[in-house]
C-alpha cells in the first residue's frame, strides 16, 4: 500500500540532530547534506511510484523518497550496496540528506532496496518507462526553475561505459554457453548427452580455454559448432522457451553457418559488433574506437551552456548500446528536451551529423551548432556550397543562393533536385567559371544552373556554422567533457558495477544528480560566502596603530577591551599595567 513520506517536514523537539551544538548543527544544515535535502530529497514527487504497490489495504511502503535518494547517492558515491546501507545508518550526514533527524529511527533492511529495484526493472520491463529517470527530470525542472536558469543553449556528449562483465575471447564465450545449457539439461538428458559435454566440463570456460594452444582454436570451434547444431535441433521441443536455449540458438546463428548436413565457422570479421559478449548481459555490445576496443554501452549527457546562466546543470542522460550513433542519440533526445524546456540551440561534437538529426533538429527548429564535421571535406580546387550564401541560413528549403562573386539567384524544386538559376552574362564574365565554379553553364541555355539536393544545403548550413564557432571566442561545447568526467569518475575506470542496461541507466541517472546537486552546492557556498576583498571595520585597532587607544598590550583580551572601554570614558588609568605585555 503505497504512503507518501511528509514525516520529515516536522523535526522533533529532542532529536540526535536538536543534541550537537550549535556550530555543529550550522556546519551540517550547510554542508552538501543540507543541499542535498532542500534542492534534491525535497523536490521528489513520490506519486508516480505508486503503481509500483498494491491498492488494498496492506502494509505501507517504506518512504519513496529516501529510497530513491539512496539510489542516487549509492550512484554518485560509487558506493557497495553494504556501503550505502552502512552510511545510511552511520553517517550522519547522509541521516540528515534523507530527512533522517534521529539515529535508530525509520529503519529497515537492505533487502527492501532490492525489492524495490526488482519492481522498478520489471516496470520498465512491462511499461518502458523508467521512474528513475522521471523523478530525476522532475527534480532538475524544478531546480532550474527556482535558480532561474536559461535552457535555450545545451550541450551534448556520449562516453563509452563499461558493463560489469568478464573479457571473454571467442572461444571461451562458446564454452561458456555450453555449460550453461548443460546445467539446464534435466538429469535424463545429461546422461544422454554426457560424452558429448565431456571435454568442456572438466573446468570453467577460461580453464578449457587456458590448456589450448595459440594458433590451435579451429578444430575446437568447429567441434563446438557441430555440437550446438545438434543441440539446436533436439533440444526445440522441450526447451524452446527457456533463456539458455534461446542464448545458445542466438550465438550458434551469431558464430556458425548452417548447411545442409554440416556446419561452418564464420570468419571473426564477419561477426556483428551487436553479437553476444556475456552470457551475463545479452544487452552489451562491442565497438572499436580508435584502436581501443569497449564492451557495454554508451552514455549520452545533455545539459545547459547559457553563458548567463550562474551555474550549469544536467538536464538528461541517456543510456543505449555502444554500437548506437551519436546522430540517433540527438534525434531522440531532441523532442523531450524541446517539451520540458526552451531548446533553441544544441551544440555538440562532429559525430552528430546525420539524416535522423538533421531531421529532428529541423522538426522542432533547434540550431545545431557542431564543432567539426563528420565525413570527407570537400575539395579545395572547387568552390563548396558552404561557400555560398543561403537564405535563408537556419534551416528548410532555400529561397536564394548568392554566389561569392554577388551573384543571387531564386531556388526551385524539381523532381530530383533543387536548381539555382543564375544569369549566363554574369557567369561568362566569372574567373571562376570553368575552374573553381560547380555551376553547369550549358551550351544552348539562356541560363546556368546549380543543382543540389537538400541534404547537400544541409550539409552546408552545418559547415557554416561550424566555420563560425571556430571563429568565435567563447566556445559553449567543450565545457562538456568536465561533465562527462565528474558523471564517471565515482566508477573506476568507466566500469559500472552492474549489468543490463536497465541497472546502467539507473546508476548514470543517479551520477548525474548527484553531479547537479555538487554544483548546486558549490554555488550556493560561493553565493553565501562573504566577499574577503571588502576590507572592513576592526572596533579595536591594535597598538600603535591610528585610533589605536594608549594601550601598550598586543593580546586582545577581554580584560584589555575592557580596559579600553574604560580609558574611552576618560577614567585616569595608568599609561602602563604591571600586567600588561610590552612589545
């Protein structure tokens, strides 16, 4: 039955929190503590997590809201799931960030937080949506709105991410599965087949691996593959619907060709990058990338870049396979960024460009600024059509070309292409004509004619305004990569400690709200910090100094203050106390 948590809104009379000192309670209400539960705990909306328990009467849930934090605090600490839980019941400032006021209130066990992940997996299993990545939302928009941040201008930015999975060579991989599929067999149909899987169940996969020799895998994958075929085809009727099976059906498609009455080892080059790399994770995808090879799945964060704004936050973060373009991943992004916020301009990498983005960016007229470009650059002996002047320059079909040397000429649509029709007098007289100039002057026409296609003015537009960012001297992009980093930084070496993109996705989104509340915090600290640069009035001068009273002490007691205050009321004190400490 699921409560919503208000608990916390009261803070008890007497309380572990009410007991400290009072330096003590000011030291933690403004650590990241105190941030973390006014711009973060507070702002959750427990409401869509309701679908997640039952409607009758029944034991209510345990507070959405500390759970969620936990989650985005486990995520943005790199902590263990004992490590999360031990903060929760140790740490006080993490206490005090999840509305907690007193020690050995409001607990519960660990496994309430495995439960919990278990209902949200197989809600976005069931649903597709991920409530993580709503409350998440939810909160930034609301963080956004209260610091009055623009969001016309964001950047964007994809990093590889590790899934937590062995490094498995070809051959280990198949002998993994086959295991597998062993320890699914009922017993009847392990003594069937046991002298078949004799030779692979003498260890694990990397100890079979480990006894063969380089240059010797061949025979072994051949054997593997006869086997698999054999499996395949016996095994259909009473295993087709379990997991294992349908993983082994999956690799032996994957790394075997079938023939009539045998069966063939594909080439290596001729396996997708999409192919199974653990039986742990059927999701993780391969992808080599100058020259470095990474298994798992990619990240892609979007935040806003207003240089007006007086601090930056994360606005979204999406989670795919490595094998997913950068273009696909702004195309699908840019539709809900434009719904919740005020997306004028996107300023990303080279590895943006594409159909599907240029698409997405014209749909919802986003300007899409990039820093390189992806692709061959044209040649430098013939003029490109960046080099013309487009009208207009944002975005749709052009009205107008002018040439460089002035010319301007109308833009028609035919049934292939678009034409510029520009004046043959004026080409004649052009010392590009001929040389530099694409345009076709024909024999028998009165006219010349430009042809190109849409994607070509596109593709234009797009180096123009990447010739102009160049040109600039504030670049927004490049603050970016710091975001990336700080977003991996609590996972070492860029590998999650989960599998599934599902459980990747959760971590990320937690990383990147925990980056924003960090920042929140920081500007908050910086705002609330006095200015050191002021100087400021010291009502008691030391000695020797101009409206320094006649006072040869230089420890600035409370005795000697009162002593000045009693030479300020011209009481007859002596020039010198037997006390006092000279110079």
């Amino acid at each position: 039955m699921f409560r919503p948590n208000n608990r916390h809104l009261q803070m008890p009379i007497i309380s572990s929190i009410s007991q400290l000192p009072e330096a003590y309670r000011e030291r933690l209400d403004t650590s990241w503590a105190g941030t973390f539960y006014r711009e973060f705990f507070m702002r959750i909306d427990e409401g869509p997590f309701a679908v997640l328990f039952s409607d009758k009467a029944s034991r209510p849930n345990t507070a959405i809201n500390r759970l969620v934090s936990l989650e985005y605090l486990k995520a943005g600490h790199g902590w263990s799931d004992e490590e999360m839980f031990d903060a929760l019941r140790f740490n006080l400032q993490v206490r005090y960030g999840v509305g907690l006021w007193d020690l050995g209130v409001d607990d519960f066990e660990l496994r309430t937080v495995y439960n919990f992940r278990r209902r949200l997996t197989q809600h976005m299993q069931e649903t597709g949506q991920n409530l993580l990545d709503q409350a998440f939302e939810h909160v930034t928009d609301a963080q956004i709105a209260a610091f009055g941040l623009r969001t016309d201008k964001q950047r964007m930015d994809s990093t590889f991410v590790a899934s937590n999975i062995r490094e498995m060579s070809r051959l280990q991989l198949l002998v993994e599965v086959l295991q597998r599929v062993h320890r699914m067999l009922r017993p009847a149909e392990q003594a069937r087949y046991a002298a078949a899987f004799a030779p692979y169940l003498k260890g694990s996969a990397g100890q079979y691996v480990y006894h063969v020799k380089t240059g010797t895998t061949a025979p072994h994958l051949q054997a593997i593959g006869e086997l698999m075929q054999q499996l395949v085809a016996e095994l259909t009727p009473a295993y087709a619907q379990e997991t294992t099976y349908q993983m082994l059906m999956r690799v032996f498609g994957e790394h075997f060709v079938e023939q009539a009455a045998s069966v063939s080892v594909k080439p290596g080059q001729e396996i997708s990058a999409a192919s199974l790399q653990s039986p742990d994770d059927p999701e993780a995808t391969c992808r080599t990338k100058a020259g470095e090879t990474y298994k798992g799945y990619v990240a892609n964060v979007t935040e806003t870049c207003n240089p007006e704004n007086p601090l930056q936050l994360i606005v979204k973060v999406q989670t795919a396979t490595n094998i997913t373009d950068d273009g696909d991943l702004f195309a699908e992004a840019v539709p809900a960024l434009v719904a919740r916020t005020d997306l004028k301009e996107a300023h990303t990498d080279g590895g943006y460009n594409g159909q599907a983005a240029d698409a997405a960016a014209a749909a919802h007229v986003v300007l899409h600024i990039q820093t390189a470009i992806r692709g061959a650059q044209p040649a430098e002996e013939r003029l490109a059509l960046a080099e013309f002047a487009i009208a207009p320059a944002d975005s749709g079909t052009p009205d107008t070309l002018t040439c460089p040397q002035g010319q301007t000429a109308p833009v028609s649509a035919s049934r292939k292409h678009l034409n510029a029709t520009l004046d043959i007098n004026h080409c004649r007289d052009c010392p590009l004509l001929g040389t530099r100039c694409p345009v076709d002057p024909g024999k028998h026409r009165q006219h010349a004619v430009l042809r190109f296609s849409q994607h070509q003015i596109d593709v234009a537009r797009r180096r123009k305004r990447c010739a102009a960012e160049r040109a600039s001297e504030h670049h927004l992009r490049p603050a970016i990569e710091a975001t990336v980093r700080s977003v991996k930084h609590p996972f070492p070496g860029g590998k999650l400690p989960v599998r599934g993109r599902i459980r990747m996705s959760m971590l990320l989104i937690g990383s990147c709200a925990m980056t924003n509340v960090r920042r929140i915090h920081r500007y908050l600290s910086g705002r609330n910090r006095p200015n050191s640069a002021k100087p400021t009035a010291n009502p008691w001068p030391k000695p020797n100094q101009p409206g320094a009273q006649p006072f040869c002490g230089k420890l600035e007691t409370p005795l000697h203050r009162l002593l000045r205050w009693f030479q300020g009321r011209s009481c007859p004190m002596p020039s010198r106390l037997p006390w006092a400490i000279t110079p």
